[in-house]
C-alpha cells in the first residue's frame, strides 16, 4: 500500500468514528403522550422535546462552528502525524525531508488559525449575548 491510500484509510476510519460517536450520544427524538381525560371527551397531548438544546439561534450556530472547528483541529493533529511519519521515512531524500517540514510547518499555521477563529467565535457570541 502507498502513503496516499493508509492517509486515506486513516482518514475515512476518523470520519467513521465520528459518525458513530455522533450516533451514539445523540439524543433521539422522543414523544411523550400524556392523556389528559375530561368529564366530556378523552384528549391526546403529543409533546415533542427539543433536540437542538438550545432555543437561541446564536447559541446553535456556535455550537455548530464549535463542532467543525473541533473536526478541523483534529485535522491538523492528523496533518501533524502524517508530517512527522514523511519526514522520519524520508532516509535522508531530501524532497521528503522538505516534503515534511512543509507540512508540519503548514499544519502549524493551520492549527493557529484554527485557534484564532475559536477565538473569534466565541467572542463575536458574547457580543451578540448568547
């Protein structure tokens, strides 16, 4: 197997586990019904949770961005991981040597991004008072 399809592999096996996280303590969409009995007629109350938590669009949109810049970080530990492997098996090629300080140099500026944009998020959210 080359390097191209074990980062794929990695990578489609992180995206599984996520899914399958998501699938597990995610919380289903339960109806309750209460009977409610009056002297005349016998009444059914459907009442529905909300799965969302939340009734504030602000606090949902950043909770959703949470989310991704959550994947996004994991991303960037991977990148790190896949650097690091490219340039220890380099064997003293050059190219690869240089392949991987560009990638660990790359993943380092992303993952600074990343934790500005968090930053940023969350204080753009306090302004608006979510």
């Amino acid at each position: 197997m080359n390097y191209k399809k074990i980062s794929l592999l990695i990578l489609s096996l992180f995206f599984c586990s996520v899914v399958i996280f998501n699938a597990q303590f995610n919380t289903t969409l339960a109806a309750t019904t209460t009977a409610a009995t009056t002297t005349e007629s016998s009444s059914t109350v459907v009442k529905l949770s909300n799965p969302l938590g939340t009734n504030s669009v602000p606090t949902l949109i950043g909770g959703i961005i949470d989310a991704i810049l959550g994947i996004v970080g994991s991303l960037a530990l991977v990148m790190f991981i896949y650097g690091g492997f490219t340039w220890m098996t380099a064997s003293g090629n050059e190219q690869s040597v240089t392949k991987g300080k560009n990638i660990l140099m790359w993943a380092a500026v992303g993952l600074a991004v990343i934790f500005l944009s968090y930053a940023l998020v969350k204080f753009v959210i306090k302004a608006i008072g979510a």
